[in-house]
C-alpha cells in the first residue's frame, strides 16, 4: 500500500490471496450466506413436538434456569413424564445437534467479526484501516455486507423460529446432552437467542428490533461510516445499468434493503436524525416504500417506521398523496406501453443481428423501463398502505403475470442473440475488415488502369490514396478499441470526401464499392459496439430476488394460462431461467472464497427454486391427460366409421368437420405442452416420463388426423 496524491490510502486488490485483511472480510461474508442459507433450510423442518404446547411440561423455555431443580423433580416424580422425555430426547437429539450448531454458529460469526475489527483498531493488518477499507470498492462492499448479514440473520430467525422454541430447543439441548458438557459459548448463545416477544398474531413489541440487534453491541463508529458509504456512494456500480434518473431507487435497490437493516444498529438515527432520514429517503426511498432485503423477505416503511419519529417524518415526503398518485399513475401507464413494445420485439424475424445492433440501445432502454414497472407494482401491491390501496386503475394480477412472462421471453431472445453476437465478435469483425480491404484493393487496381476497360480511368494519385486506404484498414487491430475507434472514423470521413471528385462521381461502378467499403467499415463500428458490459448491465436488470417469495401468488394464475393457452408453456420457461438468476446473489461472495460450502447452499436455494417450478408444472402432465382423454373419448364415442362404400349425399354427414377440428386442436395442443416441456433439461423426471408417454400417444393421433383432414378436403372438393 502507497500512500496517493489525495492522501487516500491504495490497497491495490483487496481481495488478493495474500491480502490476509481482505481474505478474512471475505471468509467472514461468505460464512455468513452459508449460516443463512443453513438457517432458512432448518426452519423448514421444525420439530412439531417442540410446536406443541402438550408437550411444555418437558420442553422447558428459558423460565427453566431459575429454578431448575423444582422443574427436574417435577419430570422425574411423573412416570409418564419420564417417558415422553426419554422419547422425545431420542427422536430429536439428532435434529437438535443441527439446530443448537447453527444457534451457536451465528454467536461465533458476530464474535469473530467484532475480533476482525479489535485486530483492525490495533494494526494487526499492516497499512490497513477502517477508513481505508471503506474508500476502497470491494472493501466497503464486504464491511457492509458483514453487518448487513448479522442483521438478516437475527431478522429471519426471530421470523421463522419463534423465540420460545429456540428457547425451549437450547434447553432441551443442554438438558439432555448435559449442561456440564456445554462449551464456553453455550451461555451467550443463550443470551442471543433468547425470545424476544416477536409473533405472527401479536403486535410488534416495544423497541423491536433495536435492543434485539444490539445484545451484542457493534461498535458505534463502524455502524456510522458504513451507513456513510451507503448513503453517498453507489457501491456496487448499479447507476451504470441505470443510466436514467427517474431509475435511481432501482439501480440502489441493493444497499437500499442493506440500509434498512443496518439503521437498525443506529436506532438514534431512526429516532432523532431527521436532516440524516431525510438525506436517506429523498436518495434511497423517494418512489418506493417496500423494501425487499433479502431474497424475497420485504418492510412496509409505513409500518414498521411508524415508531421512528425521524424515520416518520423524512417518510411522510414519498407518502404525500400527491407523490402516490403520481408515481401509480406513471407505473400504470407504462404497463400497456411495455407490453406492447415488447411484443413488437417478439415478433417472428425482427430481432434479427443488423436489427440488434442498429437498436440496442432502445431495445435495452425497453428492457429496462419493464423491469422497472414490473418491480414497482409486485413490490407495492403487497403494502399495506391505505391511501395506495385506494387509488383506481391497478393493473391487475393477470395483466402483471402477462408483462412479466413476454419481458421474460424478451430477455430470454435478447441474451441469446447477444450471446451468439459476442461469441462471433472478432471473427465477424476482421471478415468486415478483409471485405473493405479488398474493396479497395479492386478500387486501386482500377486506377491503375492496367486491366482492358480501365486504361482511361488510370489515375496514379487515386490509385496510391486507395492503396494506403486499403494498408490502414488492414493495419487495424482488434483488440485496440479505441485506437481502431479513431480511425475508423476518419476513414469513413475520407471515403464521404473523395466521392466529391469528379472522376469518382460520375461512375457509378466506383462510388457503388466506395459505398460498400463504407458499409463494412460502419458494420466494423457497430460489432465494437457489442460489448461484455452490455450482458453484466443486463444481468443486473433482469434481477427477480425481490420476487422470490411473491412469485408463490402468481402460481395458480400462471396454472390456468397454460390451461388456457398451451403456447405460453414457452414463456413460462423464459420466466423460470429469468428466476434463475437469484442463485447468483447468493453464491457469489461464497465461490469467491471457494469455500466448501458452495455445493450446499447451492443445493438449498436451487431446490427452493425447483420447488417453485415443480409447483408450476404439475398442471402441464394434468392438462395433457385430460387433453388425451378428451380426444380418446371423440374417437371412440363420437368419430363414425368410414364405411368402404357411401352416398355422395351422406359425405357430409360422415366428414364431421366439426368433431374433426376439435381433435386437430387438442392434439395440436399436446404438441405445443411437449414441445415447451422438453426444452426443460432440468425438470423433475415424472414430468418427462409424463411427457414421454404423451409424444407417443400424439404421433398415434396425428396420423388419425391426417386421414381425416384428406376426407375433409374430398369433401370440400365435391
């Protein structure tokens, strides 16, 4: 580390391997995804025993360590009490094990990183500061993290494991393993976890969750500057994605949930810092006011805000009635605006390369304002805000579900074009380059007047310009962008001019192969123009983590658009590898660090996410077989038998263009839910064995179909 001209400490790469400073931040930040993800996956599998409140006279909460003699005799005076201890020790002492090891885990990290920062007070790491951390990207991205993460931990706990059961879990734990043989942390793991009066059917306790958050006190000074980072920087670089200003609560959507977590350390700020609320909602939360911060779980500000008095007021500027409406009615509008640009881009052909390129900007800029409209609506129709609840015109649930399934489709042909654009990038390019260069290597032989029609064309200065032309546009580099940038614009600029010459404008041969070199040159600009950064902008806008929960009210409205229209099964896959995209915020600090528990917790969230798309195709093997058994019944009940000799007049009788239709529909129908279906390499087997057995029924069935459809035309015919 050197010391800059600004007097601003440079640390080079933080996260460097031999960075021991940056190295543990990381280790630190990446346990904490894993203890999360740990966490979420536990709470799924709460013992029922310790639920069950017949069970209190053995599963004991905290209230047991005043007197835990009387309650020990008190078990061991009842028979039957001794039993139901005895069995209840046995069948869960295992899944106890687990849950008393994340409870401790998540005392260890808070621990271990109030140790990172004692040995960061004290200069353990050599030029390294908390200061100097906080100027430098990824440093302030992982000291935020690092408090941001405790914060989700305790705020997930509390909400899905009840205190009293974590009490009632750590006494069991103690009891039946031994309070003797309990480590040195078992006591203030205690303390952490103790219950906090929070519960789905009661109010909200009384300085909840400041005094929880602060059983164990961060110190002040680094809970202030990272709040100053995230007030005034844009840490993650979202702004770039979000280039419009009207986008700004989008693009620091990410340290806008963070934030809202670590005032809670500050509780002073949300109380009395009315200039330093302000500051924060006008930047942070001056359109929204539901915050998703982590993976799906959102705030109402309205709600849990009310008891802040600053917080209240610097809030009471986006709640005015005024702004509501305004921001609800901009959102509406755009709903029938995007919806239809986008399906303008999905027509069949128009998202072509040269389409792409000549428009990426607009077909971003599109892309954009439907993620944003769609972001806006999801997150504010969950709030429980009464003057929003009473505004016309919400789109609806249905008309939301539409934009999100063609936005998905969109994104979903836009990544892929853009994709097979990069992959061909360099080859595309020195194809355009060697086209121009021989383009004006035919011009300069031309001039040279050697060839039998060009003797009276023969000009030697023209001819020595198009050689050097043809020499620069070889001598072109593509790694060199920028270099190349120039240049090529100047060559345009020279091959406009030289068509002025009166010998070049009147020869129509000569200014048609100017004008193509112009255009390989201006196709050489354009596929510069396709950029890596062009993909991460897009991947940060096409984000759904906010949905990840919400998701789950659309389930029954995405089940009957595909009753109803079998074709969407195609956007509703486009929708599914749009959610995709949430497993990689999750992973991302863990296979940084490459820590082993990447395969876990990957395996948890993707089986989160499978759940998802198993509860959203169940309906496609359901909707086949009642399909299937609609067309076996017309053919077996409703379809006549051709007999070898008939009337003219009873063809018409015996054509059933009616009954016919309606089977080429249902087996059409069939066709399209496995054409969709198999393109999902990743769904569940009994899906595809479903679909399997439907492929062979359907080809039996279309060739019933086609004898009928010939005797429909014989019909016709006569």
């Amino acid at each position: 580390s050197t010391q800059s001209t600004w007097g601003i400490t440079c640390m080079g790469d933080f996260l460097d391997s031999k960075n021991q400073c940056g190295q543990s931040l990381l280790r630190l930040v990446s346990r904490a995804n894993a203890i999360i993800a740990e966490l979420l996956r536990l709470s799924n599998h709460i013992p029922v025993a310790f639920l069950d409140p017949r069970n209190d006279d053995v599963l004991f909460d905290f209230r047991y360590t005043k007197n835990p003699d009387a309650h020990e005799n008190k078990v061991d005076a009842n028979m039957t009490l001794v039993e139901l201890n005895d069995s209840l020790r046995s069948g869960h002492i295992t899944i106890l094990e687990r849950f008393y090891t994340l409870m401790t885990n998540i005392y260890t990290y808070i621990k271990e990183f109030l140790d990172f920062l004692d040995k960061l007070m004290e200069g353990v790491f050599i030029q390294h500061t908390l200061e100097g951390i906080l100027l430098n990207l990824d440093g302030k991205q992982l000291m935020s993290e690092a408090v941001y993460l405790y914060g989700v931990m305790l705020l997930l706990l509390d909400l899905r494991i009840d205190g009293t059961v974590r009490e009632k879990m750590l006494i069991a734990y103690g009891r039946w393993k031994g309070f003797g043989t309990m480590t040195v942390d078992y006591q203030p793991t205690c303390r952490l976890m103790r219950a906090t009066g929070m519960t789905a059917s009661t109010p909200q306790p009384r300085n909840y969750p400041e005094e929880y958050f602060n059983r164990i006190v961060i110190p002040p000074r680094v809970i202030a500057q990272i709040i100053g980072r995230l007030r005034w920087d844009d840490i993650y670089n979202q702004i770039s994605a979000y280039p419009q200003p009207n986008h700004r609560s989008t693009a620091l959507s990410i340290q806008s949930g963070m934030l809202y977590v670590i005032l809670y350390f500050a509780p002073n700020v949300l109380k009395n810092e009315t200039a330093m609320m302000r500051e924060i909602v006008d930047r942070h939360f001056n359109d929204i006011w539901v915050v998703p911060y982590f993976m799906g779980y959102t705030a109402d500000l309205p709600q849990v805000w009310e008891p802040y008095k600053a917080a209240k007021a610097a809030l009471a500027n986006t709640l005015q009635p005024t702004n509501i409406r305004q921001v609800h009615s901009e959102m509406v509008a755009q709903v029938s605006q995007m919806a239809h640009n986008v399906e303008q881009y999905l027509v069949e052909g128009v998202l072509s390369e040269d389409f792409v390129l000549d428009n990426m900007q607009r077909l971003l800029n599109c892309l954009r304002q439907a993620n944003v409209t769609i972001r806006w609506l999801v997150l504010h129709r969950t709030t429980a805000l009464k003057s929003f609840a009473q505004l016309r015109g919400m789109p609806s649930q249905d008309q939301l579900l539409n934009l999100m399934l063609s936005t998905a489709q969109f994104e979903y042909r836009l990544k892929l074009k853009l994709t097979k654009m990069l992959a061909n990038k360099q080859n595309k390019w020195e194809d355009f380059r060697n086209q121009a260069v021989e383009r004006m290597a035919d011009l300069g032989a031309y001039f040279s007047g050697d060839g039998a029609l060009a003797k009276r064309a023969k000009n030697a200065e023209l001819q020595e310009w198009c050689t050097q032309t043809a020499q620069k546009i070889q001598s072109l580099a593509f790694e060199d962008h920028t270099v190349s940038g120039r240049v090529l614009h100047k060559l345009l600029q020279a091959l406009s001019d030289v068509e002025k010459f009166h010998q070049i404008s009147g020869s129509l041969h000569i200014k048609q192969h100017l004008a193509e070199t112009r255009s390989f040159l201006v196709q050489m600009q354009r596929t510069h123009n396709i950029r890596n950064e062009t993909m991460g902008n897009l991947a940060v806008v096409v984000d759904m983590s906010y949905a990840f929960l919400i998701m789950n009210d659309y389930v029954p409205l995405i089940h009957d658009k595909l009753r109803t229209q079998p074709m969407s099964v195609l956007r509703v896959r486009a929708l599914f590898l749009k959610m995709v995209s949430i497993l990689d915020l999750v992973v991302y600090r863990i296979s940084q660090i490459k820590s082993p528990d990447l395969l876990s917790v990957f395996q948890f969230y993707s089986g989160e996410l499978v759940k998802f798309v198993r509860r959203v195709l169940e309906v496609i093997p359901v909707s086949i077989f009642q399909i299937m058994n609609g067309i076996i019944h017309m053919q077996t009940s409703k379809m006549r038998e051709l007999p070898t000799k008939l009337l003219r007049s009873e063809l018409a009788e015996y054509a059933q263009l009616e009954d016919r239709h309606m089977l080429a529909r249902g087996t059409h129908q069939v066709s399209v839910f496995t054409e969709g279906t198999c393109v999902w390499v990743w769904v569940w087997v009994c899906v595809c064995v479903c679909v399997c057995v439907c492929v062979c029924v359907c080809v039996c069935v279309c060739v019933c179909v086609c004898v009928c459809v010939c005797v429909c035309v014989c019909v016709c015919v006569c």
